[in-house]
C-alpha cells in the first residue's frame, strides 16, 4: 500500500441485545501525508466519553493492522462469512494474498481466522477513483476458512425504515473534533452517533455542529474518516443492534465544502438492506456468487 490512500476502519457491535458533485473517499489523503483516522467527535463533550472496550465488540475486525494503525473494517454477519467495502480488498493485501493461492490471516475477537474467499459485489466495478458514483456497489463479503463462534454474529437490518434513524459508528486510531478535524493517534477505540439524514440507494450522515442547530445533534455525535471503510453503521430496534451500512466514504469537492472531518461532513454508507437478495444468495450458496478470488481462482 506503498502508493494508495488508506481507507476506513471501524468496529462493530455483535448481535446481541443492548440497553452531482466529485466524491471521494476516506482516503482522501494519502499515508505519506496525513495519518489514519478513527472517530471525529463533538468539540464540547470529551474525549474519555466516547471510549469503548474492544472485549465489547468481538465480531468487527480490522483487515489490516500497522502497529497501532488499522486499516478497513469488516463485520461478521454468519458464522463463516464478513461484510466489508469492496475497495477495502486491495486497498489491503486481502485480495492480493487470495489471487496467490495464499488464505488470508486477521484477528477475530483475538483468535487467528483466515479469510479463503472474497466475494466482490456484482455492481463493483474496481474502479477505486468512481467508488463513490451512484452505479458502483461498494461491498464485499469474505468467506472465512472455519467458522467462528455464533455469538459474535451481527444480524443484518431487513427493514426500510432508516431515515431519520440514529445509528451507531465505531473506529480506532486517530481521533479529533469537528471544529478542527483530525488530529491525534492514541489508539483508543471510540463510537459516535450520527442521524441519517438521507436513505436511498445508500445511507447519508451529516456532522452537525452543536453551536448551530443543537436540536438536530446527539449526545454523542460524530462520524468516521480515515481508515475506517468498511466499518459498520448500526441500528437499535426493539432493543436489538442490526448492522445497517457499511462505510465507504465521505463526500467532497462540493461548494462550501468544510474539509474532512470537520462540522458539516456528510459522509456515505452502504445502505445493507438493498443488498439483502446478493448476500443471502451468497452465503447461501458460495459457489455461485460473482466477483469470486478464492484459493481455486487461477
């Protein structure tokens, strides 16, 4: 990844019950210049209060670590199978390791799993520059070489009723606030929450600034950058968490854009509910899913 931008990575919440403008994505810059990114939060609220345990999150996993650095996110959504953002596989050395007959090592609640398949969505076309545009699907599910255990499985949304939902993000790694944006690497993991603010083919997130529209803003509001692709957006709902999107960049390039990671950020996820039918099919039948690098691909 000498001379690609690194992506986004966040973390997960396992399923279990809890009280026309360009686009670009989290690479935004790249690793010579600026440093991976984790949450970005309210400038009025502290950094001790958006900490979390990992021990808490044991089915999101980095796909690729550089000392204290990780680098996209994927979330275990089957036994034998992880959702992430397709521009995630070469972003790190997932798709490169499969395309040479070697499974591909990550760490999972701790313990060493393989990832021996990737399963590229049919409507991605590869082309990382465009991953934003409305005709690419940036999402990828990898197929695990042994299965891991069901209670770190976090269940797919099956709903359509996402709009104006609060949803759940988290990452680790560099951290900042809105005023500012990024700034330092402790490696503390962190969540946020953010309200979507638009919902058709993927799920939209703006960072708001409290100092303006405080009605709009929750408690804990910010949103992902750097390093964070892939990570999940997750939706409470009958006391329930259910992975709801998948992370896969922030909008730029627009006039009066803030910058990234400052208030005003609109960031864009994969909506996990328009995709119910490719990952069932998927999981259900590996063999017949398109966009296949496997440890049999030539």
């Amino acid at each position: 990844m000498t001379n690609s931008c690194l992506m986004y990575s966040i973390k997960k919440i396992r399923s279990k019950k809890v009280p026309g403008a360009p686009e670009i994505c989290f690479v935004l810059l790249c690793l010579a210049f600026a440093p991976v990114n984790a949450i970005v939060i309210r400038h009025d609220t502290g950094y001790t209060r958006y900490l979390a345990s990992e021990a808490d999150y044991p089915g999101v996993f980095p796909l690729a670590q550089q000392g204290r650095r990780k680098v996209c996110v994927a979330t275990v959504v089957a036994p034998q199978w992880a959702l992430t953002a397709a521009h995630c596989a070469s972003e790190t050395g997932l798709q490169a390791t499969l395309t040479e007959g070697r499974p591909y090592a990550v760490q999972i609640a701790r313990q060493t799993h393989y990832i021996d398949a990737l399963h590229l969505h049919p409507g991605w076309t590869g082309e990382l520059s465009e991953h934003l545009h409305p005709r690419q699907v940036d999402l990828a599910l990898l197929r695990l070489s042994a299965p891991v255990s069901a209670d770190v499985v976090l269940e797919l949304y099956r709903g359509e009723d996402e709009l104006r939902q609060a949803m759940t993000f988290l990452g680790w790694g560099y951290t900042g606030i809105g005023t500012t944006g990024m700034s330092v690497d402790d490696g503390q993991l962190r969540f946020a929450q953010n309200t979507v603010v638009r919902a058709d083919e993927r799920l939209r997130f703006e960072f708001n600034d409290p100092r303006v529209n405080n009605s709009e803003v929750e408690e804990f509001e910010g949103i992902p950058a750097l390093g964070d692709s892939g990570g999940p957006a997750l939706l409470t709902q009958n006391e329930t968490m259910w992975l709801a999107g998948i992370a896969v960049g922030e909008l730029t390039g627009e006039a009066g854009s803030p910058g990234p990671g400052r208030y005003g950020a609109v960031v864009v996820y994969e909506r996990v509910s328009q995709h119910l039918a490719w990952i069932d099919a998927v999981i259900k039948d590996a063999h017949k899913g398109e966009g296949v690098v496997s440890l049999s691909a030539n």
